[in-house]
C-alpha cells in the first residue's frame, strides 16, 4: 500500500489474496490495512498538508503533474484493463473502451484547471452537457476503511477520480470525519 508517498507492508504484516472472479484463483496479494496503517496514512496526509508543498507549487506545474498522470494511463490502459478484469470480473472491452478513456479525459480536464480556479460557473463538456460545473478550492480527501483488515483500493472510475482529482487542481486538502 502507498502511505507517505512509499509503498509499505502493512503494519501487522498481514496480506489479502486477490482472487480472479472467474476462476477463483489468485493472482497477486496485497497488503491486509489495519487500523494501525489509517493512521499512519492520517498522520502522513496530515504531514503533506502542513508542509504545503503542493500548495506552494506553480498551478501549471501542478497541471502538468495531473497531464502525466492521464498519459500513464493511456499508456499503460491495456494493463490497467486486465487488472481491473481480474479484480472484479468487468470484460475488459468494457474497461477499455469506457473506465480507462474516461478516467484519461477526467485527468486531462482537471489539469486545465490549475489556471482556472476561481469564482465562477461555467459549462462541463467532459462531464456532460447538462452539468455545470464551479470552480473552487477543494480539500484532499484520505480515505481509509478497515473492514475485516483491509484498506481496499478503489480502481480509477472510483473514489480516485471524484474525490483526490476535483482537488488536485487546487491547493489544499481535504480531511473526512469518520462516519
């Protein structure tokens, strides 16, 4: 799991079997998240948030950044596409031709926004033509379940897109309360 920027076991070292939906077999093991893992990942958003790194950045070059990361994932769709087949059992004609293109044209969208942000509405093409959307600053959210042990990832369509993307443009963070 990523926390703080490195990929780290999970504190109590237990590990989850990824099974391919059709076959049942694993395919890779990923690390168990506990309870003690939500908390470092906490405490290392917390550390990013104070240090403001992101927020001193120039909006261009935060832009760039988000423009690099659609262009690894146009490069790399065809892989993502089978993962996301093994994780969950979606054909992955439908991950290629729906969830990567439109996690690429989300990514690249949001990156046209580090210039942007302001104060005011505007039309969404990418999102549709009845959505309108309005630019603001957005806080980062970190979000962490611990259910039977694990901190479960969620693919590029999910939480990904609508949650880390809307506020990356912008310069801060956002923090969830627990439900």
């Amino acid at each position: 799991m990523l926390i703080g920027g490195e990929w780290v076991e999970s504190a109590d070292g237990q590990t989850i079997d990824v099974e391919d939906p059709a076959t049942t077999q694993v395919f890779t093991r990923v690390p168990g998240g506990s309870a003690e893992d939500i908390d470092r990942a906490v405490k290392a958003a917390r550390r990013a948030f104070e240090s403001r790194s992101w927020a001193r950045m120039r909006p261009l070059d935060r832009g760039k950044i988000i423009e690099n990361i659609a262009r690894k994932i146009e490069e790399n769709g065809h892989e993502l596409a089978l993962l996301e087949s093994y994780d969950n059992g979606k054909t992955v004609h439908h991950a290629l031709s729906v969830d990567v293109p439109a996690a690429v044209d989300i990514f690249r969208y949001m990156a046209g926004w580090t210039s942007k942000i302001g104060g005011r509405s505007t039309r969404s093409p990418a999102m549709g033509s009845n959505i309108t959307a309005i630019p603001f600053a957005s806080r980062l959210a970190l979000s962490g379940r611990s259910s039977p042990g694990t901190i479960r990832w969620q693919w590029l369509h999910g939480r990904l897109r609508r949650r880390w993307l809307p506020a990356a443009p912008s310069f801060s963070s956002r923090r969830n309360s627990p439900r």
